[in-house]
C-alpha cells in the first residue's frame, strides 16, 4: 500500500532528513586514517541524539548500530567494529537513518578516503550522478520504472553494473514502505508517481559483476567478484513540479 503523505507530514520527514543530511556533511571533514569504523558510529549516534533525533537502523529488524558502514567490497550494511580501521585508499559507504517525531530520514554518502585511484573516482561519480538522473524523472505522471531505467542507463553506460538485491523504497512513518524502488528495470514501466509520495532513491553500483554475497553475520553484503562498490541515497518528495531533495543541507 502506498501512503501519500500531507505537507505536514512531509514536514516532519524534512525534519528527520535534515539531521541525516547534516551527518553526512559533517562526515566529510570528520572521516580518516587510523579511526576504527566503531569511531565513525559514535560520532553519528551522538550527533543523531544531539540533534534531537533517534538512530533509526539500531534495533531495526535485529541490526546492532546506528549507521551501516561499508568498505570497499563491502556493498551494504557493513556493520561498525573497533577491530576495523580506515586506511588510506578506501571506499567508506555510509548509511544513516534518522526518526523524529514519529517519521524516517533515509540517506547514504560514499568517501573516498586520501589517495584514490582514477577508476575510483569514476566510480563514485558515476553512481552519484545515477542517484542524480533517477531523482529527474522523479516526477508526478512518470512511473517507478523510469527512475529505474535512468539510474541503470547512466551506470551501465559508464561500464559498471547495478546491484539487484538491494532496491530503494517509500518511506514514512515506516523505513520501508511501497512502492519499491529498484535501480534497475524499463522506462513506462511500474507504479505510477504522485505527489505526496515520499520515497528513498539508493543506487549501489560494483564496478565489476552485480552480484552479492551475504556474509556469516547475516548482513553485511560483500561484491562476489571482490570489485569495489558505492552506494549514494537521498529520501525525496514527489510534488506538482521538481522533486524535493529532503535528505539536503
Ligand atoms: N538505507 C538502507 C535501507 O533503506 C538501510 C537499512 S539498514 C538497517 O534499506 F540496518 F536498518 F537494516
Ligand atoms: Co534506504
């Protein structure tokens, strides 16, 4: 069931994108060598509650912390550990959810850590301009499946591939709601887009084959091939003219 929200509820939804929006700025100056990704956790839970929000992954379906965060092969729900720290080179993908006042902010940054190499850098921009092309089509009268298409078009064109087992969604007074929303699939395609409809847009793009491999914990997502990953998010809102970026500053 997709739930059309009012302009008061999507102001609450600004309200909890907001704080995501502002950890994720305040990551880029606080991210480096040497802090364990336990650190990194930390820094986001306290920032969360500082702010006046609830750290929306902890608890959520059983997952322990308050941020996902993935290194290098790791696609997804990296799970934070004072046993792993940051090195120079790495692909640091970060994933925070933010609940105040009863509505869920959903958003994901990939840093690319000190020295990266090109194909990299093309990587990350890549997948954000994907994030970038399937927010354009988020518009009311389109459908699902052209979000899907720009996001799959963009990234495939530049030679990497698009993950299938993770799919972006509605969001609301519940992280997940419908409409899915995955980074693949055909233009004119799928439901249909209104306004009101609230929804996380969340490419994650390998640059070598699509698939994934869950590890022993039963959540961190790994790249079969080993190949690099990142993975950019932004909740928006559906409106009567452009889509309303809610996860930015
Ligand atoms: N952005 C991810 C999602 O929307 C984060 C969920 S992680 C979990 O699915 F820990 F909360 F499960
Ligand atoms: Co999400």
């Amino acid at each position: 069931m997709i739930i059309i929200k009012n302009s008061e509820e999507i102001d609450k939804i600004r309200k909890a994108c907001f704080i995501v929006a502002k950890v994720l700025e305040e990551l880029k100056g606080y991210i480096k060598e040497g802090l364990s990704t336990k650190d990194i956790e930390k820094f986001i839970e306290n920032l969360i509650i500082k702010m006046g929000g609830i750290p929306a992954f902890k608890g959520y379906r059983g997952y322990p912390a308050s941020a996902c965060i993935s290194l290098n092969d790791q696609v997804v729900h990296g799970i934070p550990s004072e046993k792993v720290f940051i090195k120079d080179g790495d692909v640091v993908s970060v994933d925070v959810g933010v609940i105040k006042d009863g509505f869920y902010g959903d958003g994901a940054y990939t840093y690319g850590i000190g020295r990266i190499s090109e194909e990299i850098k093309k990587l990350l921009i890549v997948t954000n301009e994907s994030l970038y092309k399937g927010i354009e089509k988020a518009i009311a009268g389109n459908r699902v499946g052209d979000i899907s298409a720009a996001i799959q078009n963009h990234v495939e064109s530049n030679g990497f591939s698009v993950v299938r087992a993770f799919v972006g969604h509605g969001i609301g007074r519940s992280l997940h709601e419908d409409p899915q929303i995955p980074n693949f699939g055909k233009e004119k395609t799928g439901v249909k887009l209104r306004k009101g409809m609230t929804i996380a847009i969340e490419p994650m793009v390998n640059m070598g084959t699509h698939e994934v491999i869950i590890l022993e914990d039963g959540w961190t997502a790994v790249t079969k091939d080993g190949s690099y990953s990142a993975h950019f998010e932004h909740t928006i809102a559906i409106t009567d003219g452009e889509p309303e970026i809610l996860t930015k500053l």
